[in-house]
C-alpha cells in the first residue's frame, strides 16, 4: 500500500531504534517513515500494519521516551498535532484492539502505554 503522505527511498532505513544507558526505552529516530521498527512489533503480534496503528504507537513510543502518560484525548490531540486527521472515536477503537491483542496497556489511571512484551520487541529490533 502506498502512502502518499510518506517519502518514498530506494534504499531501505534503519529502524532508528537504539537503548538508553540509564533505564530500557527505545529511543528511535524522529525521521518520517522510519517506522520499520513498529512494523515488526506489529507483525509479532500478529497484526496486519495499517496507517493508524502506526502513527498510534509511534506517539505513545514518543511519550514514553519522554516520560509521559496519555490517555485516548491526549494521543488523538497529537496526531491532530501531527496534522493526522483521525476521529477520535477512531483511536479509542484502536487503543482498545492494541488492549486486546497485548501490544499496549490500559493503565489504573486510564492513560495507555506500550505493554513490557512490546518494548522487548522494540529494543530487540534496535
């Protein structure tokens, strides 16, 4: 599937992934389309990769790195940053497959993060 919003490279890209010393969270590039890294983590699971789960993951990676928790408003509000026009109803379905299939975590507090399984995966694909 080809997406038009995304560069097109004739050569493959790392996957940008690399660990930190102090703590195990990936730290991966912030280059658009370096997203090879979530691809695999989605295939893991079993998942087919489609756009949103992608850029669902990529922003609670990205909160993670930086410390931070989001709930559904808080990873729609920044893929709308992102100028990544989906409905919010459209990531809160999503979170909650990520939920079913283990990928991600619903947290006491109602934010989500990436399940540990997952950032095992991510940090074996560094």
């Amino acid at each position: 599937m080809h997406n038009a919003q995304l560069p097109v490279t004739d050569k493959l890209e790392s996957t940008g992934v690399s660990m930190t010393a102090t703590n195990t969270v990936p730290v991966r590039s912030t280059e658009r389309g370096s997203n090879e890294h979530i691809r695999r983590l989605l295939k893991s699971f079993g998942l087919r990769t489609s756009l949103i789960r992608l850029k669902i993951i990529d922003v609670l990676l990205t909160a993670t790195v930086e410390n931070r928790c989001l709930g559904v408003r808080g990873v729609h509000t920044q893929l709308l940053g992102l100028d990544i026009p989906l409905s919010f109803l459209s990531v809160r379905e999503v979170l909650k497959r990520l939920c079913s299939e283990g990928v991600v975590t619903l947290n006491p507090d109602k934010s989500y993060s990436l399940h540990a399984r997952a950032m095992a995966v991510l940090a074996a694909t560094e």
